[in-house]
C-alpha cells in the first residue's frame, strides 16, 4: 500500500491544504478523527485514561472533559507521555485498518494520511513520501493569536509543545511553503495533488520537492 503522510505544525495551514486534496479527489484520512475515536463515549481507550488520569477527565454525560484531560497533561512530559502510551497504540491500529480498506476500496486513489503529529507519534519510515506544510514559528503563533483568540504566552506554549520546525524538515520529502496567502497555499496544494497523481504509486520520487512551483 502506497501512503503519503501530511503534517505540518499547529496553524501551518495543513488544514487547509488536506481540504484541497480531498476536492481533487485523494482520499484523506485524519489521524485526529482516529484520536477521538480511540476516546470515544464507552471505549475501552476512554477507560484507560479515566483509570489513569481520574473521573474529573469525564464529562457528566460519559465524554472525555478533552480541557480537564489537557490541564492535566499540558506541561507535565511525565504526565503526556502516559497519555501518549494509551492513545498512540490504538490510533496506530485504527489508521492501519482505515488505510487498508482505503486502498482496497480505492487503489487508483492518491491516498493521504493526515498527522499533524507525526514527528512526535510515528516513525517516519511507514510512509512512502512525507509531506511538510511549513510556515515559520513567530508567523503560526500570530496565527493563532489572530485566528483563534490566544494571548501570545499560550500561543508560544502550544508551539513550543511541538516538534521544532528544524526537525519536521529533516524528515520532510516535500515542502509546501503556506507562508504566503491563502490562494498561494491552495495553489500549491493543488500542484502538489496534480504531480503525486501523475506519478502515483510507484514514482513519488520523481515529486518536487517545493511547492508552489512557478506558474507557466
């Protein structure tokens, strides 16, 4: 199975770029849609972290409180790595099966993982190209002081809590800069669906390795 890994750091605009691949028409699987299944109302994975974390971490209604969970964690590696632990395995399987029903149902498909963390929570060496969506660190912290209402101390924490941007780059096969505007990052997600399309599945190689290329 062919799989092309998308990630990028918070407010990078990966987003935005996973929206346009599915309107071109690869399949797109999230690996934060498979996180919040691994949590789900009655799951054995919700259990574990209500054994672990305690009954505040549940909402009155048998939910995951996700901002209880996150005050918890946030902050406290010991505390993230033990939530990691629980959650990491069963997200890995759910997206093992998804992406093999994917590929049976849609084997002409370009087919796209989306993980945000993937620096952090997979080995880079199950994909078969890997995909950054890059934008500078100080350009995503007044993204999300801007976008989603965050001081700059919490906008500096939620980027400081990620993979550096120097170390998603060193695994990266392909960049795409959304740096720029809005249109400018559709448009290079766009070249980039049309170039892994023409060379889909066995000539990735032959991808760029930036994007957008100049228009012509």
């Amino acid at each position: 199975m062919t799989v092309v890994a998308l990630t990028g750091g918070i407010a990078a605009g990966k987003s935005t770029v996973s929206a346009v691949l599915a309107e071109c028409g690869a399949v797109v699987l999230d690996a934060d849609v498979f996180a919040r299944e691994a949590v789900s109302v009655g799951s054995p994975g919700l259990e574990a972290v209500r054994q672990r974390f305690g009954d505040e971490v549940v909402t009155p209604e048998g939910g995951l409180d996700r901002a209880a969970l996150g005050q918890r964690v946030f902050g406290d590696a010991v505390a993230k790595a033990e939530l990691e632990a629980i959650i990491h395995p069963i997200v890995r399987k759910l997206s093992s099966d998804a992406v093999s029903t994917a590929a049976q149902e849609h084997p002409e498909k370009v087919l796209i993982y989306d993980i945000p963390l993937l620096a952090e929570a997979r080995d880079p060496g199950e994909f078969d190209l890997i995909v950054l969506v890059d934008a500078p660190a100080d350009q995503r912290r007044s993204r999300l002081e801007v976008e989603r209402g965050m001081t700059r101390e919490e906008a500096t924490a939620r980027v400081l809590a990620q993979a550096s941007d120097e170390d998603r780059q060193a695994f990266a096969d392909v960049v795409i800069d959304a740096s720029q505007s809005l249109e400018r990052t559709r448009t290079a997600a766009r070249q980039f669906y049309d170039a892994v399309q023409d060379a889909w599945p066995d000539r990735l190689a032959s991808v760029p390795q930036l994007f957008p290329q100049p228009e012509t």
